[in-house]
C-alpha cells in the first residue's frame, strides 16, 4: 500500500520544539509562528456573540448578505469589480486555494520562491507540476517579466498554467507595486495564463497600498482573502474567494461542486460575524490603522537592526514577515559547521533560544543561509490599546517599540549576538 507522502508541516514543529524548550524552562523567542497576535474586531466577536444559535447549513457560496459585504469591501478598498454571485466562502482560504488546484485536472503551477509553505504541498498532493521561480534579496524577492517568461516557457505544451501570487508576502513582507504587476500582467495575458491572486494579507500593506493583481488582469485573476490575518481571527476559518465575471462558468462550476462536496459550508455564526468585519464603519477603519501602524514600526525597527548587523534584509511593505539571508556570515558560520538553513535554525534554537522557519521549507536550496522571521511575540491587545491611547495623529516612537516589544527586543539581540560570536 502506499499513500501520499507529506509530513507534519514544518512550522508546527517548530512550535511543538519550542514548547519543549519552554516546558524546560528555557526562554524562547517565538519568531516562527506566523499567527496575528491582535484580539479580533470587538464588534466582529460582539456580532458572533449574536449569532451563536445559528445552526443551520447555508448556501454552499456563503450567505448573501455576507457576499455582499465582501463585494463592498473588496471593491471600496481594492477597487476591484465582481458580484456576490462569483463569491465563494469556505472554512479558511487555505481549502480554497486548494479546490482552486483541484478544479483543474492537469496543471502546472508556477511558483514565486520563496513561497508560503503550502503551496507546492497541495499542488503535489493533486498531481500537479510545480515550476519554482527562483526570487533574489537584491530584487526584493520579486519575480520579474523575464522570469516569469522562462518558467512559463519550460512548462509542459498544452497543460493550463497557474501563477501563484502573494502580495504582500508571506514569507517577504514583500508587495508588488501596480507598474511591476502591470509588467507581469502582460506576460500572463501573452500566455493566457491563469492567475491565483492570494491577497491574505492585502488590508495589512502598511502604507494601505495594497494594488491586486485583479484591477490589471480581471479575466483571469482569482483572488483569496479572509479574515484569518487582518482581524486576528484564524481559528475561526472564514476564507473568501472572487472570481472576476469573465470566468469560466465551467471553472466556477468546479468550484462550487469541490466545495459542496467537501465542507458544504462555512460555519454559519462565523459567516454572520463576518458581515460586521466587511460592512464599512469606523470601527474596522480605526483597528486596520492601528494594527497595520503597529506591525509597520515593529518590522522596520526589527529589520532596519539587522541591517545594521549585516542581516540583508529588507523593510517589510506588509504583513508580518522578514525573510533573512544570512549569507554575509557563510564563512563565520561554516567555521562553526553551519551550511544549511536547517541546522542554522536548528542550532540558534537551541544555543540562543531564538526560532526562526528556516528558508529551506519556503523552497530555496538548503545551503542558502536563509530563514524567516515573523514579528508577532508580543501582547497584540496592550500594544493596540497604547497605540490608540497615543493617537492615530502621532507616531509611535522608539519608547513604543522598548515597552510593548521587549521580547522581540532580546530575541533581535540575542541572534545578533550569536551570528557575531
Ligand atoms: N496564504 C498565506 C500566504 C498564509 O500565510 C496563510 C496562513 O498562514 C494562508 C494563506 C491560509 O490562511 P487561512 O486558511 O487561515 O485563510
């Protein structure tokens, strides 16, 4: 017999080493897990509150009020054209990027690198190709026209071909602006290439400048989003998907009846506490700006310390991530028996206390010194009540980051220490 082989993804062993070491009373630095740190939107947990009783199925696409909402915001913000009936929720958008892989039979998926961590592992699991796109530090982990030419190029005659973009990124912080994305859009439309727009953390570019892929190339952009990291809510699955109306409606079809016959529906409380977190108001206007200004100040100060250490490394634009190349410490390092990501997290968890997901598990080569670091070990509802006691008017200053981000601090000192001892 033999079965899919896939194992335990990589960031939850990195968390269960960690709460090992913890259970051995070891301190940790826990820049490993990528998880917002922030409470929901009060309103958002007040309306769940509501809706609790709300037991039964709904439509398999979602409820249309909350598909509505959906439109609203994603149009008001992102200003992106489509319709509640090409909107479909599901139970995370991590089930939706994979029947978006499976609606297709044959497929070659192409593949920024570094790249989230699920991606190709669905892709395998489904049968599909998956044709990486090497990134560099010194095009900010960006794909161009050129590259994305020569992957499409190498892929195989005659099998439809899926661009995975992630904007901002995870594991980068990186974000496309609209004249690259307009540079990319014109090799996609040479090729007809299908384009998976996964948008997660779009409401978190820092400067609120997200630009989706979906405004240059509507025919064959889809989009994913939820709500897992802008209104810190993971654990309650609410993933959305919008399909431009130009998409196939055999495309769509799938769709629907992949998730039909998967999880019927997105649990239903959680769907009418969403309506709240899409519905335009103040409320989610103020905890976006708070939040976002939050991880802005708390990546650049991160990321503009490495700098100064010889980390290359680059402000982040969104989202919660740096991605480190440690390569201006290699010779250092392999002095120490150090020549591959793994060990050098391996070894930094355990000598300093510091975790960080190491760059092989984002698909680069594993003697490339590189790791990501995510900036979320600190109390998301003290540093949101500070921020907001501070006044959206002022800045949050260096006295912001030394109170509300201390571990982060030690953890940032103590990997300093280490790459220079
Ligand atoms: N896409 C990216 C880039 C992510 O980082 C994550 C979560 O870590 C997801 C998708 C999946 O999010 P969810 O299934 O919670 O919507």
């Amino acid at each position: 017999m033999s079965f899919v082989n896939i194992n335990i993804s990589a960031t939850l062993q990195l968390n269960e080493l960690t709460h090992a070491l913890i259970d051995k009373g070891r301190t940790v630095y826990k820049f490993g897990l990528g998880q917002a740190p922030f409470p929901p939107p009060a309103c958002t947990v007040e309306a769940l509150r509501t809706h609790a009783d709300q037991k039964a199925y709904t439509p398999v696409q979602g409820i249309m009020p909350l598909r509505e909402a959906i439109v609203s915001f994603y149009s008001r913000r992102d200003n992106i054209q489509c319709t509640p009936e090409n909107v479909l929720v599901a139970p995370g958008s991590k089930l939706l990027l994979y029947a978006i892989m499976a609606a297709f039979e044959q497929l070659d998926v192409l593949l920024p690198l570094p790249s989230w961590v699920s991606y190709a592992t669905q892709a395998r699991i489904l049968g599909h190709s998956v044709i990486g796109i090497q990134t560099h530090v010194a095009d900010a982990w960006k794909i161009s026209p050129a590259t994305l030419e020569k992957a499409i190029i190498s892929g195989r005659k005659n099998i439809p071909k899926l661009l995975i973009i992630n904007s901002p990124s995870n594991p980068t912080g990186m974000a496309y602006t609209a004249e690259e994305l307009a540079a990319l859009t014109q090799v996609l439309r040479k090729y007809n290439i299908y384009a998976l727009s996964d948008e997660i953390y779009g409401p978190l570019h820092h400067m609120d400048k997200h630009v989706s892929l979906a405004t240059l190339y509507p025919e064959r952009t889809m989009i994913t989003s939820g709500l897992s990291k802008w209104a810190g809510s993971g654990g309650w699955r609410l993933g959305v998907l919008l399909l431009s109306h130009t998409v196939e409606p055999t495309l769509k079809q799938a769709l629907i009846g992949i998730a039909s016959e998967t999880w019927s529906c997105a649990p239903t409380p959680i769907q009418y506490a969403a309506i709240t977190a899409y519905k335009a108001s103040e409320a989610i206007n103020d905890y976006l700006q708070h939040t976002r200004r939050i991880y802005a100040a708390t990546g650049n100060a991160i990321a503009a310390k490495l700098q100064q250490e010889g980390v290359y490394v680059h402000s982040p634009n969104g989202g919660f991530y740096l991605f480190l190349d440690f390569s201006s410490f290699s010779d250092t390092l392999a002095k120490r028996g150090i020549q591959d990501s793994r060990t050098l997290c391996t070894q930094l968890l355990h000598e300093k206390g510091v975790a960080l997901l190491a760059g092989v598990e984002f698909g680069m080569a594993p003697d490339y010194l590189c790791a990501r670091l995510s900036y979320v070990d600190f109390d998301g509802e003290k540093a949101f009540t500070a921020s907001r006691a501070i006044g959206i008017e002022n800045s949050l200053d260096r006295a912001f980051i030394n109170t509300h981000m201390h571990r982060q601090c030690g953890g940032i000192q103590a990997l300093v220490q280490w790459l220079h001892s």
